[in-house]
C-alpha cells in the first residue's frame, strides 16, 4: 500500500519567520557544564548526540522560543529545536547543543548572530 500526502499549505500559512540577534554559544552532555543529568534536557528530553537542540535563555521564551520551536541558526545547517532552557543569569542567548564533542564547542566559542525563529502569527506581542 502506498500512501500520499499532499499539503495544502494551511499549517505553513498559520506561521512566521522571525528574526532576532542573540548571543549563540555551544554546550554538551557533560556533568560540568549541566545540573546532575547531562543527557536530560529541562524540558525532560534525552539529549543524544547528533540531535538538532538548542537551550535558551528563560527571557526568550516569552517572546516565541517556547519548547519545540523551530530555529535556524548562522553557520548551521538545517533547523534545530528548543528542547532545553538555560539558567536564569543569562539573558538573550542561545547555546547550540554539540554532544560530547567539548573541543568542537570550544573553537565555535561565542559569536553575536542572527537568528530565525518560528512561531504562529497573531500569537505574540509584538517584538524586536
């Protein structure tokens, strides 16, 4: 049996792209860098490596990096996903997670981008 799906486009339509510049880190799997279970995520997901995820810092949940939410970073490919939250001191930033490759989070270090966010129109307040 084969099964096509055809879409309407409805679901994209519901949707935006927004753009905001944030603090971009990295950060892995590893007792030193996380509270108690490097591999769990705030969100209670497992982190792997390999995975697409960021943590956010909690001032920019509000404005649309909620859980799940798709984001496109600078200098990565494809679309990666909120999955964990950062601790409270830090503010407008995003850390990419990068496994247990310490080294590769290191030489990316911290750079000031642009990133693209999505979320559903109509559904926040208007914001930079």
């Amino acid at each position: 049996m084969v099964l096509t799906f055809i879409s309407c486009g409805t679901a994209d339509k519901n949707y935006i792209w927004k753009t905001r510049e944030v603090t971009v880190s990295a950060y892995n799997s590893t007792r030193a860098q996380t509270d108690g279970q490097p591999n769990i995520a705030a969100w209670g997901d497992t982190l792997k490596p390999g995975i697409k995820s960021i943590a956010v810092s909690r001032d920019l949940i509000p404005i649309g990096f909620e859980y799940n939410t798709q984001v496109k970073i600078t200098g990565f490919e494809g679309i990666y996903l909120v999955k964990d939250k950062m601790h409270y001191r830090w503010r407008n930033k995003i850390d990419v997670y990068m496994g247990l490759d310490v080294e590769k989070a290191r030489e990316w270090g911290r750079k000031k981008l642009k990133v693209h966010y999505r979320v559903k129109k109509d559904s926040l307040p208007n914001t930079k």
